[in-house]
C-alpha cells in the first residue's frame, strides 16, 4: 500500500485541479459523488455515447 | 443527491449525470414530466430514448412520495433496460409522447423574456432569470386563456397519481401494490397488494412516475393493458379509466391553478347523511368551508358555510378542485364568481374576485 500512495496522492492531487464548473461552484457541489455536467445536456450525451454508459439527468433548481 | 451521494456512489458511477438547475432552454419534445416536482430524474440512453423516470409529488408537503429505496430500484431497473437496448426500442417509444406545442420554453410568448441561460453568478434561489418548471403550466394556462381556449381536462389534471384510480403503489419499491380501493377501477381490474407492476400499455415501468406518465397520456373510457407480477408469474391485467376518473385528483396546491383561482378556500364534500338530513341530493354542491384567505372573509364568506353553488351550477362540483375547474373551464379573467353559500338554514349569494 506505502508503495502506492505516492501515486493515490498525485492522483488526488489531479482531482483537486481539476476545475470546477462555475455553476458547481455557486451551488457549493464541491465534492459530488460521481462526475456531472452542469447544466450542459450536450456534453452529457456526448459522453454517454464514448463511453456507452446511459444517462441519469435531474431537473432540481437551486436549493 | 449528488452531494449526498455517497449511499449511491455505486448507482451513479454507472451512469452519465447531468443536472439542470432551470428551465430556461430545455428540450420539451424529449422532457415532458411534471413541471410541479422539485426534483425529476430522467433515465435514458445516448441517443435521448427514454428508459424511464422517477420523481413524484401527490401534493404540497409529501417528501414521501420519493424515497432513496425507490430511486434506488428505478435506477437498477434502467440499467436493465439499458442492458436490453436497442431490442426493447420498440416498447419504449411510448415514453416521449407528442409533440409539444413549443420545442422550447422560451417560445411561450409570457416566458419570451427569460434569457437563454442563466449567469451561474445568479444562481441563487428565486433570481428572477432563472425559469422554474412551474412556469411552464402558468404558461400553457395564460395561454390558453388568451386564446380564450377551454383548459382541458388532462392539462389541468396533469401526471395524475395512480391512487385516483384506488391503486396505490409503495414509494419504497419499483412499483408495487400497496394498497387497492374497495370498489375502484384498480380493485375491477383484478389488481391485489403486493403485485409488481411490471409494464403499462406496453411500456416498461420502473417508477412511480412511470405510471403516472402513461396515465397522464391515457383518455377518459380508454382501458390499459398491464403486466403485472404476482408470486413468481407473470400475468395480464386491464386497468378500465371510468369518466372523469382524474377529477378525483387534488390541483388546488398546483401553483399554475392559482391563475385561475387563489388558494385561499379550504372545504370539503358533507357525508351523505348530511346532505339527506340537508335536503340536498346525492349529487348536489355541498361543500363546507373550514379554512378561508382574508379577501374571502372580506367577501362575507365564514368558516362552517356550506357552498350550495358555483357559478349557478348545483351539482358535479365535489371538491375544491372541481371548483377551480369550473372556474378554468367558465370565467375569464378578473371576473366575479357567484357562490351561494347556506348559513344558519338560508341561502346567501355572495361574490369572489377572480384574478
């Protein structure tokens, strides 16, 4: 495990850089569980058709 | 659920999500749901086919129409659809249905002013740029009543609740029996508790919602065709809709009726032995007020007043609801509705002020 936790730390490193979108961020969805596209339905798709995965989209205004 | 997530992180890895913060700029032909949910999820495939959806709201305050067992269930249960497509295509072409009369919401011409996008810097509640799903059914009724249309009956009773048919399904579940209406259509139909309601009109359920849809679509006097399961078998069953079935519903929250209507009047149907000892028929108007607005008590209207009419019309009206109906269906806007109310053994005409 020691040996791996140069990488798990640079791997968690890398999810912290990675940019939020402006809407998670004023949502405050700082840590969602999953990856989710911010009111961009077209790149949601997009990907659902790389990766062959189906698509869970949620109508929810701001709280 | 995205941030509290963590009870379905394996749920969700499984799928591409997506969340919508407003209505401003959505697909209408691909997403028709009830526009007075506070959350609705669809579930579909790359190509917009919709496998299914899960979100329910029966009325202002019932946080247990949806469950983290039920979403949990309809998810896994997409993902079995997903697994079978594109051979189940065909019996999932039900779950878009016609096309809307606007592909947009910013095509209605009171929701025109909206912007395309909101600025996520404006992100906070009730800003006004931001479109509410609701507005969509403010919209269809302002227009129509412009149009001086009549409101139909499946619009102002819009994804009506399987219950106004006396099936009630576990929120807990996919969609299961949990209870049957003695002498109901869902009781006729020869439908028990605990029966999994597998398919509607053909199409897959995997929610609540799910049938509330094909309900929303289905015409007065149609019978459906269901598959249910009950003890390990598969069986046939028909779910016959009575005349009028959807006027058993509740409206009177839905904020697009407040058009019509403030939600200022609280009364209920008298029990048959009341309206006999009354001398008022089975059928008649016979509601008593239990709660009132200030602009109805300003109009001379009290609690413990038993309405006898609306709009001269004495019967077929047995709920707030059928009022609003009445009043959608009959009146224009800023019109005065006469009400006949029987206080004290006498009928007194009184008046209320329609927006």
């Amino acid at each position: 495990m020691i040996r791996f936790a140069p990488v798990l730390l640079l791997l968690g490193a890398l999810a912290q850089d990675k940019p939020l979108h402006p809407l998670q961020e004023a949502l405050s969805d700082l840590d969602p569980e999953g990856e989710w596209h911010y009111n961009n339905p077209d790149a949601g798709f997009a990907e659902a058709k790389a990766t062959g995965k189906p698509v869970l989209l949620v109508f929810r205004c701001t709280p | 659920m995205a941030r509290r997530g963590k009870e379905f992180a394996d749920v969700l890895e499984k799928f591409v999500c997506i969340r919508i913060v407003q209505a401003n700029s959505i697909d209408l032909t691909t997403f028709q749901f009830d526009p007075m949910l506070t959350w609705a999820v669809f579930f579909l495939h790359a190509d917009r086919t919709v496998y299914g959806r899960y979100g329910t709201r029966s009325g202002p305050n019932r946080s247990g129409d949806v469950t983290d067992a039920g979403f949990r269930k309809a998810a896994l249960a997409a993902l079995e659809l997903h697994r079978g497509y594109p051979a189940n295509r065909e019996s999932l072409r039900g779950k878009i249905g016609p096309a809307p009369r606007f592909k947009t919401p910013r095509e209605y011409p009171s929701l025109a002013h909206f912007p395309a996008e909101v600025d996520v810097r404006a992100s906070e509640r009730n800003h006004p740029s931001c479109m509410h799903c609701h507005d969509l059914q403010i919209a269809e009724f302002n227009l129509l009543r412009a149009a001086k249309e009549p409101i139909p009956t499946g619009t102002l009773w819009p994804f009506p609740m399987p219950d106004a048919l006396g099936l009630s399904l576990d929120p807990e579940e996919r969609c299961t029996v949990k209870r049957v209406a003695s002498g109901s259509a869902a009781e006729h139909g020869g439908f028990q508790v605990g029966d999994e309601l597998l398919a509607l009109e053909g199409q897959p359920l995997i929610s609540v919602a799910d049938v509330q849809w094909v309900l929303h679509g289905a015409k007065d006097g149609a019978t459906l065709a269901a598959k249910v399961r009950r003890g390990g078998t598969e069986e046939s069953r028909s779910l016959s809709l009575p005349q009028g079935w959807r006027r058993n519903g509740d409206i009177t929250w839905r904020q697009g009726t407040w058009v019509f209507f403030r939600p200022d009047l609280r009364a209920d149907p008298v029990p048959a032995e009341e309206r006999k000892r009354l001398g008022l028929g089975a059928d008649a108007v016979a509601l008593r007020i239990h709660g009132l607005g200030a602009a109805l008590e300003a109009a001379g209207f009290r609690t413990g007043d038993l309405v006898v009419a609306v709009a001269g019309r004495r019967s077929g009206i047995d709920s707030v609801s059928q009022l609003i109906e009445a009043v959608a269906q009959t009146t224009r806007p800023g019109d005065k509705l006469a009400v006949t109310i029987l206080r004290d053994g006498k009928e007194l005409p009184l008046e209320i002020a329609l927006p």
